[in-house]
C-alpha cells in the first residue's frame, strides 16, 4: 500500500480542490471538496488525456421535454458536484468518477481518508499505472 | 471502463515519441472581442486604415459567433500566464504545443476575418495587417512554424495582390480562405486568386468558418449552436463539388486544395454520388475529362481535426480506407480550440503504423513541402 499525504484538512474547504503531481506518472491527482465530502480523481480525462482536474465545475444541467413544450424547464441539480474537462468539456461526476456524456466512460477514482489533520490518499501498487 | 482500460494499458505503438508529428492548423490570432487583438491590428495597419478601424471597425453578415461559456472557442488551460488570449503567446505555444509534443512543425492558421468584410479594401488592409504580424511576430521568431496569407477572397483581385506581394517569402506555404464565402469557390470570381497561388506553387486551405452571409444549411438558419457547429460539412461539401464541376482542376491542373476543420468522414459518400450523377449528367459538364472522385484524389486534402469519433475504431478505420485517407489526411490540432485532438490519441492505435506515420506527418511535410 502506498500512502501519499495530499494536503492538510483545511487546505481543501467546500467547494475547493488541490493538484498534485506528480501521483503514479506525471498527469498526477486531483482531490475535491463536494459540500464537506472528499474525492479523488486521476488527472488525466479517458476520453483524450486532458487534464481533467483543471477543469471547470458545474451541475447536472437536464430539461424534461424540448422547449416547444411551455411548461418545461430547464434545471440546474448539484451545482459544483460535476467537474468539465478543459479541453472537450465532457462532464463527469466527481463522487463517482462516471461521465454523464457516456456511461460506458469512467475516470479514475481513489479512496480518500482523513488522517489526524492530513487528507491521504492510499492504493495498491499492483493496479498498475 | 474499456476507455480507461486502453490509458493504463496503452499499445506501446501508440506512444508519441514512436512518430513525427505537423500540426496542420493552428490559431495564433482570433476574431474574437479582445484588445489584445484590436492592439496586434492596428500596429501593422497604415494610419489611415488604423483611424478606419477605430472608427468603424469590422462589419461582416450575421452568424457563426462562439458559445458565451467558451471564450475565444478555446481550451480552458490555454489562456497563457501573460494573460493575452489563447494562440497569441508564442512562449506559452512552445511550451504547450509544440515543445510538449516534440512537432516537427506547424502551420498558421490565423483566423482573422478579413475575407468576410463588406468593405473590400478595409478587408484587404486587415488581411496584411495580419499577415505581417505572422512575419515579424511569429515566422521570424520561431523555426518550426509556417503560415498561411490571408486574403479579402471575395475580391480576387486585392487577394491575388496579396498573394504576389508574400508569395517569395519561405514562411507562408499556403493561401487561406475560410469555408462560407458570398459564392461557391468554383465561380470564376474567384480563379484569379488559384492564378496567383499557383504562380508560387501554394495550395488553397479552406478552413472552417466565414460569414459569406448565406445560412450554414441549406435548410436555413438553425436555432443551436450546436447545430451550426456541426454544420459545416454542408458548406465544404458545396466548395468541393463547385471546385470539381465548374471544371477549375481543368484550368489549374496543378491546383491542391486542403480542407482545414471538416472532419472527413463525409468524403466518401460525397465522391460516390457525385461519380453516380456524372454518369447521367456529364453532358452538362462536358468538359469534365474525370470522374469527380479522380478529381477529389488528384486535388484534395484533408486535415484530420476534428476526427470523427464513432463508437468502434474500425469504422474509422473504414472510412480511412474508402476515402484513400492514408494518402489525403493530414493531423491537425485546432490548438488553442476546445475540440483540440491530442497527436498521441487522434488515431486509432489499431490503425497500421506506416498510416498514421503518414497522416501524423509525412503527408503534411509533402504537402506543404517541409524538409
């Protein structure tokens, strides 16, 4: 088990991240703060390599019928929860790594723990990079 | 989960240094409302021109603007440390594109809308403008990269002017126009401009974009963004099939034509029913001494971005196939835009390796004539 130190708790409040590179090859991991719940995601998007850390947080945007339709609307969920890729912007959710654009993709995900005052990420050697 | 099985366990064959890369579209200047761009304008412009621009500024057909959340169509991380806008920080380009890829070259693309100008000359003034900023700001600083001049195409004598005026110098290894013009490009107005091309043996890119004032369909004007987005194919599939039956490739035997930001995908159906009507209709265009395919082979190019992304590879790969793509694609980032493809994830890696040798490099350094 290797156990990598990512920031000490108060570094990372709600709604912030932190970087770190480099994590198992140079691309490197990124950990969120969703309201008070910490994530880890690989830093590199599976749809083209990009730095999917980097990018841009949002919600779930959804309309339930097409605008033709007068009572529909558009809706905005879970503001700060998806994280868009800076180079495509293809959206994927932070908790659960899963993209919303195509369910088949999934991006790299990592327990985090909270140790004394440090936020720690640990995994196996042998899920290789 | 399959995707993200082929990044741990890349194919060692698709690693970046395996392959020569040319990046065949690049932007190092933008439409866009910034005073970055208005300050690159005015100092190439004469006072003249300068006072016209301050006082009247660009005026062109409605259409064709960016999304608001997606400044500059750039990628999020391309904003250089300088703060000038995405594509125009030469430092931050070496770094981020062509240092990070080890590119052997690039080639400019500036997007510079001079072509779209209702004024004429005032287009032609900013087309100079621009390409003597390519000059002194980017041809003379730095060795890996070639540019394209930028004409006002819809007067093809102020465009051949341009053209006889840059046409020596090493830099430029193409004369650009964008997709939507006032006309099909295959109409006579145009041809004096191939003329002036040919006499410095340059090829024609016809990028994505233009305002030329008709509607991105022929259906009319859609209400999305992303409809006009993914529209363009129409527009480029009309310039081929004008270029091809007004019998130019007749006239200019030795004219080449790049199609910068189509995709490709489109190609081999146009070729196709293009051919089945020639078959019933070559006497309206007699002249015509080959099938519109031959034309399509002997004349035309395509650069890759943006590449199609179907669900499995080898439809790509397909395409590819029925298209003779190992010999007309040629790679393409659209760096600093946000549908950017990466040379080490563009192609399949299933695709044969002596493919993507030529797609990634080996056509563009033929084409554009590079050592």
């Amino acid at each position: 088990m290797t156990r990598v130190v990512i920031a000490k708790v108060w570094e990372i409040p709600p709604g912030e991240r932190k970087i770190v590179v480099p994590f198992r090859g140079r691309a490197g991991i990124g950990v969120f703060n969703v309201a008070g719940r910490l994530y880890a995601l690989r830093n590199i998007c599976p749809h083209k390599r990009g730095p999917l850390c980097t990018g841009e947080r949002t919600g779930r945007i959804a309309a339930d019928a097409p605008p033709s339709n007068r009572d529909a609307e558009l809706t905005v969920d879970g503001d700060g929860e998806v994280l868009r890729c800076p180079w495509h912007q293809w959206p994927f959710e932070i908790a659960t790594g899963r993209c919303l654009v195509d369910p088949n993709l999934r991006v790299k995900t990592y327990p985090v723990r909270i140790d004394g005052n440090d936020i720690v990420v640990e995994y196996k050697e042998e899920e290789s990079s | 989960m399959t995707l993200e099985m082929e990044i741990t366990a890349r194919p060692a064959a698709a690693k970046r240094t395996d392959l020569a890369v040319i990046d065949t579209d690049i932007h190092n200047f933008d439409l866009y409302d910034s005073p970055v761009f208005d300050q690159i304008i005015t100092r190439y412009l004469t006072p003249t021109w300068r006072e016209h621009h301050r006082m009247i500024g660009m005026r062109g057909a409605y259409g064709g603007g960016y999304p608001r959340a997606q400044p500059n169509a750039a990628r999020a991380d391309s904003w250089p440390p300088s703060g000038r806008p995405p594509g125009t920080d030469l430092d931050f380009m070496r770094k981020q594109l062509l240092d990070a890829w080890d590119m052997d070259y690039g080639i400019l693309n500036p997007l510079a809308g001079a072509g779209g100008q209702l004024n004429l000359e005032y287009g032609a003034r900013l087309a100079r403008a621009i390409n003597d900023y390519q000059i002194a700001e980017w041809l003379e600083q730095e060795p890996r990269l070639r540019a394209s001049i930028v004409v006002a195409y819809e007067n093809a004598d102020l465009a051949a002017a341009e053209i006889h005026r840059l046409g020596d110098h090493d830099g430029f290894v193409q004369v650009l126009l964008a997709a939507r013009t006032q006309e099909p490009l295959g109409r006579r107005k145009y041809w004096k401009m191939y003329e002036a091309a040919l006499a410095y043996d340059l090829p024609i890119g016809i990028h994505f974009g233009g305002l030329g004032g008709a509607a991105i369909t022929a259906a009319g004007w859609p209400s999305y963004y992303i409809e006009d987005h993914c529209g363009m194919p129409q527009t480029f599939q009309a310039q081929i099939a004008s270029l091809i039956c007004e019998g130019v490739f007749e006239h200019f035997p030795a004219l080449r034509i790049v199609i910068i930001e189509g995709g490709f995908a489109w190609m081999p159906s146009l070729a196709w029913r293009l051919d089945q009507s020639w078959k019933r209709l070559r006497a309206e265009v007699p002249y015509l001494k080959h099938a519109p395919s031959e034309y399509m082979q002997k004349h035309f190019w395509l650069t890759t971005q943006p590449m199609e992304e179907p669900r499995q590879h080898r439809h790509l790969e397909q395409v590819i196939e029925q298209m003779n793509g190992a010999q007309r694609l040629m790679f393409a980032t659209d760096y600093p835009h946000w549908d950017f493809d990466a040379p080490d994830r563009a192609l399949p890696a299933t695709l044969p390796l002596e493919i993507r040798r030529k797609i990634m490099a080996e056509n563009a350094r033929q084409f554009y004539r590079l050592a």
